[in-house]
C-alpha cells in the first residue's frame, strides 16, 4: 500500500519526466541524423580482392574480448591485424609454391612451450616426444571429435606458422649485407670530424618579415603529398552533463546512515502495533543487520590499520569492541562502522635469513650444504647480527636462500596462517626487536621481529555517494533543453550564455574510441562517421557512468590531401623559413671568417668534437644531420658555403678530420650487421606488403 501510495504521488512527475523522454527523443531525431542506418553488407574487409567475412571476424572478436579483457575495439584491431597479416602471406605462399610438410610441422610444434611441456607428451628420458603427441591426436580423432574440432583449427595455425617460418627463411638467406655496404656502415660510425661553426637561428629574422600566400602553402602540400596524405577524420565539440551528487543528495545519505545508528520505532502493519527496530549499536545479528541495510556484504576478515581508509584509520583502530563510528567518508561511499573483535598483535612483521640445506622443502639444486652446516652457519650469524643488529639486510643479501633477501630478508606484516606453524608461534609468542634461529621444514631461520600490530574485525554499513532521483531527473531536463535549444540557435553561443564549458576534440579518427574527457565513446564516433551526419549536426548521448554528452560535429574531412586550411600553420612555417634562409645567406654573403660571421650577427663561434654521421647531432644546436653530412665533405681549414639546416643557417670549418684504420676483414661485421637486419626483417616484410596490397577496410561500418 505504501508503494502504491508513492507511487501515485510522484505519478505527475512521472508523466512529465516520460513524455519530455519521448519529446526528446524525436527532437533528437530531427536534429540529430545518424542512428537510423541500415546495416552494411559489405565483408568488414578486403584484402587483394579476396574478402574477409563478417561472421568469422565477429565469432573471434568476442573471443577475443573473453579471453584476454580487451576493450571491443581493442579487440577488432587485434583480429583485424591478424586477418590482414593472414590474407597478405597466403597470397605470397601459393605466389611461391610453399607448403609445410610434417618435417616444418613437427619443427614448429616442438617449440610450441605449451605443448612440449604437456606431461602427456614426455617420454621416459624425460623429453617432449612427436610420436607420442601425432599417437593422442589420433586417438582424439575417434574418441572426442569435439576437440578434434578444435585441434583442427590449431593445427591450421601450426601449418600457417610452419609456411612463414619457410617463406621468411627464404628471405634471409637472400637477405645478406656485402663487405662493401659493411665498410661504408663501418665508417658512418667510425670515422668523425672536429670543427667550428656560427648557426644563425631562423628566429633572428621576425616572422612579420616574411611573407606566406595561400597560394604557396596550397602548392607545397601539392608538391609533398606523402607528407600531407591524412585518413578521414571529424572534429567536435560537446557538452557534458555529468550525473554527480550534490551536497544534499551527500547529506541525504548521511542522514539516513545516523537514522540506523540508534533504535527507531516503526509501525507494523501486519501486527497493528509499534516495533523497536534495533539500530547497528545495539543489534546482536550484526551480518543480519548489514545484509539488510548495506550496498556491500559482510566482511568476517581482520584487517590491519594499513588497510583502514587513511583518515580514519586511528580512529577506528582504536573503537572499542562494541563501540561504533560514523558516518564517515570512505572514497566514494559513506559509512558506519562497528568494532566487533580485535586481535592483540595480530598483523606482525619479521625479517629473515633463511639457510636452507640439501634435501630441504625449496631448496635449490645449487644447495649443498648438510643440515648441521646449515646450523652450524645459521648460528653463526645469529651472533654476528646479536653484535651488529645493523648488518641484517647484509648478511640477509649476502646468505639467504629465501625470496626475501632481496629486501634484505624483509618479509613484511602477515598474519597467522600465512607462514610454517613454527616460523608464526615463534614470531607470535616473542617480543618485537627479539632475533633468534628456528628451524622449519625450509631449513634453518634467523629471524627478527620488526613489529606487532592489531587487527580489527568491523561490520560496516556502506552506502555509495550517488546522485539522487531529483539531481537524475534535472540534469536530464538540463541536457534535453541544452539540445533542443542548440539545435534551433548556435552551440557555443547557448553554452557561454549557461556558463556551460565547451570541450573541443580537433581530430577523432574512424576507429577511434575514447574521446578526451569522454572514455569509452565509441558510439559518438560511430555518429560522427555515419554517412547521415553532416557538419552542424547536435546529436545527445548516454554516458555509461551516468549523464549525457550534446555532440555537434563541427568539421569533416574525408581521407585525401589534407587541405591547406589544416595544415597552414605548419607549412607556411617551413616556407618562410626557407625564404629567411635566403635572406640570411644574402645579408651576409661577403663575410670572410666565422668570427666576422659571428660578430655581425652578435652571435659566438662554437665547436663539434668527434662528431660521426650515424648521430647527426651538434652540441648546442639539435639534431643537425644535413650539417653533420656537409662537414665530411668540406676540406679542413677551409670555409664552407653556407648550410640550412633544421633551426637555422650554418657556415662551418673544418679544423680535423679522423678517418678510421681499416679493417682486416669486413666478412665479420658483414655478418653481425645481416644478424641484426634479420631481427627487423618481420616488421618490414608486413609494412612493405602492406603498402604494396589492395586493403579495404570497412570496420568503422560494422564497429
């Protein structure tokens, strides 16, 4: 009766709320544009006219997410990868005729870890054996077809690892670096130059000097297109309305937390009579009462003081058994608390230097020690540390066989249960600072007891700091208004005049996910590349953790030639420090000397020592390789023309130059630098043919 009551109260806010919902919503729709596609049936890919069906890619995208906690997109990049890298091989193995028989299977399946280390497949000397395992396949065939199924898909994997193994061993064998490549490689690095030089910064010159058209930066990107080639991006800007308690939903909560301290009376409907309901103080079925009234469950653990919320963490160590506290603010929740039990020097820390011996439980094989030398020696450092209690962490490093000695044989607080019964009744029944030997089935111990703390058991009430109904309903009248009105006049116009603040986000790609300030946004992005959305577009979204985003695309640029508009500050840069370095060369075209250089530009003389062409990079100037290049071609003592480098315009001389001796043979080097170039082999072969392939990509329609 009570709940109908309620409801029937709140029934006119309840219509008001549902139908400016469903208003709304065909507002978004009007403004909005882009949820009502049709789903595509395209293959999500294509690779060298060959497609890669959306139901198998689907099938490994969840299985992707199940198996190693990826994030959707995560996810589809992962497959992705993997199917493009499958399709571009199996073109290039039948190109070349190459097949894997069992001689590369058994090759790839005999350094598979997990399989080589499955007891199952161990013979009597104790190593993997191929017999054995083709003998369980076989055997599954007929017993379990179901995992014969599987076994299948993972030998296609094992087959297609096998073909790679060929085909890129094929290209390392035609992948060598001649004795003449190695001496030019030899002497990039060997060989170096001293000289002096005067860099004339391209700043000297004011950029309000030089002119830049919009012709030229136009002409420059024409003129560069590998460096101005972009994918389709978009550009936004939103608002978010974010659902977060106030003050008074805060307030809310804490009152009705200091209501279930104390007894309260209520009124029993059933009985017609008033019942005294016992508050946390004074109930005695403590896990009854925080079942009941708390948003998490019972803890029976003890815990330390170390892991009390730091505020209040000396508080309610030291409550009394019975005594309550609260409420009190724990992260993002409120509580109340009552201490239950406490255990007297519960949470203890010791250190340890473990001297194990052979045949020990753990101990290494390189143990061989006897048990009485083993006793002998913990004993002797029990009296060394007994002289000296500082050099514990040393002689821990120095002898233990324990995983501690590391930390100086610190093992940090535990409590009962966590060690050998023996180790914990000694540290347990002695006094803090007290250092002894004991012996456990791990060997002999010497030990140090560093500290004792209590543990304390508390039922806690917790109730998360969440938004009330009324801050959920206003934000979303907020939000909704927000778009409607956006939606007829200007976005940040509407937004200064409600102090409302305008995110900007320049540039979010087609598989892009997590906008910034807006994590896990993938459904914005989707929007924003839908073939419905044009720029202006406002378009309202849920947020996962509770509230709403107003979107409005504001720019969409499809994949091509960046247009001069986006990349004008940078390419009108690059022009007018051409145009300074002319200037430059011809405002001090008739100077003579670095010094006379230096002067007339109030700059100073400075000096590169041993500087080889592999760097590139000058002291006091930056990465300068055009500068460093030029100084090997300049004679010594000799003043160079003038050089444009990346800051600036350079005039260098040469004062020494160190060619390096030859080596006596350059088969070795040759080989050592082939050895490296293999190790980078797999990268490049994927790049090269991925740029040389057909791929169409067509995730963004389907994720």
């Amino acid at each position: 009766m009570a709940i109908l009551g309620k409801i029937r109260q709140r029934s006119i806010v309840l219509i008001l709320v549902i139908g400016l919902a469903l208003f709304a919503f065909v507002i978004s729709g009007a403004f909005g544009n882009g949820s009502g596609d049709t789903a595509p049936n395209q293959p999500i890919g294509v690779v060298n006219g060959e497609d890669i069906p959306i139901e198998n890619f689907r099938l490994l995208v969840e299985q992707t997410e199940r198996t190693y906690g990826y994030t959707t997109m995560q996810a589809v990049n992962s497959v992705w990868n993997q199917f493009v890298r499958n399709q571009l091989f199996t073109g290039e193995f039948e190109a070349l005729g190459i097949d894997a028989g069992k001689e590369q299977i058994e090759q790839v399946v005999s350094s598979t870890e997990s399989i080589i280390t499955d007891q199952r497949f161990i013979n009597e000397a104790g190593f993997f054996d191929f017999g054995m395992f083709t003998d369980f396949i076989a055997q599954m065939r007929d017993t379990n077809p179901q995992a014969y199924e599987n076994w299948k898909q993972q030998e296609a994997s094992i087959i297609a690892s096998a073909k790679e193994s060929i085909y890129f061993d094929l290209i390392k064998s035609a992948t060598t670096i001649t004795e003449a490549e190695a001496k030019l490689q030899y002497h990039l690095e060997a060989d170096n130059v001293d000289f002096n030089f005067v860099q004339i910064p391209f700043s000297t010159i004011p950029d309000s000097l030089v002119a830049v058209s919009d012709k030229e930066i136009k002409q420059y990107i024409e003129d560069h297109p590998k460096e101005y080639e972009r994918e389709a991006s978009r550009s936004l800007q939103y608002i978010a309305f974010l659902e977060q308690a106030t003050d008074e939903d805060e307030n809310a909560i804490r009152s009705e937390l200091e209501q279930l301290l104390e007894d309260r009376i209520e009124y029993n409907d059933v009985s017609k009579l008033t019942d005294t309901v016992p508050g946390l103080r004074t109930t005695t079925n403590v896990s009854e009462f925080i079942e009941r009234h708390s948003e998490e469950s019972f803890d029976s653990l003890y815990t330390s003081k170390g892991r009390l919320p730091g505020e209040y963490a000396e508080i309610l160590n030291n409550l009394s058994v019975g005594e309550v506290f609260g409420p009190y603010k724990d992260i993002n929740s409120l509580k109340i608390s009552k201490l239950l039990d406490r255990k007297k020097n519960g949470n203890i820390r010791a250190s340890h230097i473990l001297i194990a011996y052979k045949d020990a439980k753990g101990a290494q094989p390189t143990v061989t020690r006897s048990k009485s030398e083993a006793y002998t020696l913990a004993n002797d450092l029990l009296r060394r540390v007994r002289r000296d209690e500082d050099s514990f962490g040393a002689l821990a490093l120095e002898f233990s066989d324990g995983p501690s000695k590391n930390n100086a044989g610190d093992l940090g607080y535990f409590q009962e249960g966590a060690m050998d019964p023996a180790f914990f009744d000694y540290v347990n029944k002695n006094r803090v600072g007290r250092i002894g030997v004991i012996q456990t089935d791990f060997g002999f111990h010497v030990v140090k007891i560093e500290d004792k703390q209590d543990l304390v058991l508390l039922a806690s009430v917790s109730r998360e700091i969440v938004p009330s109904e009324a801050t959920s309903n206003r934000i979303f009248r907020e939000a909704t208004q927000f778009e409607m009105d956006a939606g007829k006049g200007n976005f940040r116009t509407i937004a200064e005049e409600r102090n409302l603040n305008v995110r900007n986000v320049a540039t979010v790609g087609a598989l892009d996910e997590n906008l910034p300030g807006l994590p896990d946004q993938r459904a914005i992005v989707q929007w924003a590349f839908s073939e419905n959305t044009q720029v202006g577009d406002i378009k309202r979204f849920s947020l996962s953790y509770g509230g709403y985003a107003i979107v409005q695309m504001t720019q969409a640029r499809e994949k091509g030639l960046a247009r001069a508009a986006d990349v004008a500050p940078g390419v009108a840069q690059i022009i007018r420090n051409e145009k300074k370095a002319k200037m430059i060369q011809e405002n001090n075209k008739d100077v003579a000397s670095l010094e006379d250089l230096a002067a007339k530009n109030s700059l100073e003389v400075q000096t590169a020592l041993a500087v080889n062409q592999k760097s590139g990079t000058l002291v006091g100037a930056g990465f300068e390789p055009a500068v460093v290049g030029a100084a090997f071609g300049v004679a010594e003592n000799t003043l160079s023309p003038f050089i444009t480098g990346k800051r600036g315009v350079f005039k260098i001389q040469v004062s020494n130059k160190k060619i390096a001796e030859e080596r006596e043979d350059y088969a070795a080097y040759a080989q050592q630098l082939s050895q490296d170039a293999a190790s980078q082999l797999v990268l490049s072969i994927v790049n090269a043919l991925e740029a040389s392939s057909e791929i169409e990509d067509n995730r963004a329609l389907y994720y």
